[in-house]
C-alpha cells in the first residue's frame, strides 16, 4: 500500500519536474503595445487571433415612440408644444458608455426646421433601453413631423466607437433618419 502511494507520488513529481521548465518559460503572446496604436503582437496563435479580431456588435436603435402635447388651448393664452420622447435601445453585445446626437424637426411637409434637441443618453445597458423627454418643439401641430439625427458621440463601455452601429427608426411618433453628408 505504502509502495503503491509512493509510486504515484514519484509519478506525480516526475510531471511536475517536467512541465514545470514550460510554464515558467512561456512567453506572454498577447501583448498591449500602446506605443504603435494599441495592437496586439502578432503570433500566429489561435486564441491570440481570436481575441484580435472584432466582436461582431448589434445594433443601437433610436426613436421616437410618442409625442405629447403641453399647454391649454386658449385658456390662458399659454403657448401650446410638442414634446418628443427619445429612446434608445441598445442591442449590441456591450453597454454603451455615452451617445449624444442633435435632432432637427421640420413639420407639417415644410423644410422649415420647428425645433432641435441635443441629447444624450449614459449608461445604456445591453439589450436594454433609456427615455429623454420634455423637449419643447416650436409648433402646436404634433401629426407630421420629420426628425434628422445628428450622432456627436457614442462610445461602447470598453472604449470603442459606436457611432457607426447607430440606426435612427422611421417610425414611431415622428419617423427619424440618419443625417447624410
């Protein structure tokens, strides 16, 4: 019995003795080179190649569900508004740090612009969503208004750039598109 108990433990030290030179030797494979723009070293290796590549990331939606209406009509001579609600929701794989965008309303099938917002949203979760509102637009008439976005800035938790995962609805309370040029 006791033969039987040293055995496996000469075996046991013997693969230690062993592996031992490897692990201490290993080179690190991935490393940060902030100096050349942040890159991971090149190595050939699998695991190393899969964590270079991109993540595939989802798509971060904004909208306009509803549109209120505030103020009395002719009771006491307050102006009446329409005030847009923004959601966004973030179907990405990662939570998105900030993103902030302008909006332009044009109105009624006119150019003429009736309002604009710059808003901003922190702390988007993944597959989860955040509301803006109370924003005053320069008209009464809430039907028939047309939102152009404007995207400022999005950063993803871990420091990407998600301004171009972004995708204005076209639908909703007022049908938003993405500003061109």
């Amino acid at each position: 019995m006791i033969r039987a108990a040293s055995r496996r433990f000469g075996l046991l030290l013997l693969l230690v003795s062993l592996a031992a030179p490897a692990l201490v030797s290993a080179p690190a494979l991935a490393s940060n080179d902030t100096a050349g723009g942040g890159s991971i070293t090149e190595t050939g290796d699998p695991l190393q190649s899969a964590l270079r590549r991109k993540r595939p990331r989802g798509p971060i939606f904004i909208a306009i569900g509803s549109v209120l209406l505030f103020g009395v009509p002719h009771a006491t001579g307050a102006p009446q508004y329409c005030s847009p609600q923004f959601r966004v929701v973030n179907f990405s794989n990662t939570a998105i740090r900030e993103i902030a965008f302008t909006t332009n309303f044009t109105g009624q099938g006119s150019d003429k612009i009736v309002g604009s917002t710059v808003t901003n949203f922190n702390g988007v979760p993944v597959r989860g969503s955040v509301f803006r509102y109370f924003y005053q637009l320069d008209t009464a008439n809430c039907s028939g208004l047309k939102g152009e976005v404007e995207i400022l800035y999005c950063k993803y938790s871990n420091g990407d750039d998600c301004s171009g995962d972004i995708h204005p609805v076209h639908g909703g309370g007022v049908p938003l598109k993405r500003k061109t040029g």
